[in-house]
C-alpha cells in the first residue's frame, strides 16, 4: 500500500488479522507506523487511536523500561 490508512475501522480489521500487528518505525526525526504483515502505514492519528484502544496491548519493547515499539490485539 502506498498511501496510509486514514480509517480507523480498517485498521483495526487489519489488527484483528491472526499475526497482525502494529509497528513503529523511527528514522531521520520522524516516526512512522505500519500494520504489519500487509497492512501497511498507518496515518499518525489512527495510530495514536489504535493504542488508546482497550484491546491492544503494547509489548513494552522500546529502548526505555515501559515505552512500546510494537502493539498487538490482546
């Protein structure tokens, strides 16, 4: 997918998917986000609606103790 997913139902369609989920990417002083495997980018207000949503959990994965990289359904 070339453009990015700009709705929230969508996504989390997507997320619901088995394996599925939600990665964030940082390069160059930005951050991207990208439903994961083919899924695609993630518009940054959708993403921040995904990990606001009661049914996914991040992994608390990133380089500080309690930050998240990826986020799956639970």
């Amino acid at each position: 997918m070339t453009d990015a997913i700009t709705d929230i139902h969508t996504a989390m369609n997507l997320m619901r998917r088995p394996g599925s989920h939600m990665i964030q990417t940082n390069r160059m002083r930005q951050s991207h986000c990208y439903i994961v495997p083919n899924g695609g980018r993630v518009d940054p207000k959708i993403a921040e609606q995904i990990k606001a949503h009661p049914q996914v959990k991040g992994a608390e994965d990133a380089l500080w103790p309690g930050m998240s990289q990826t986020w799956r359904m639970r």
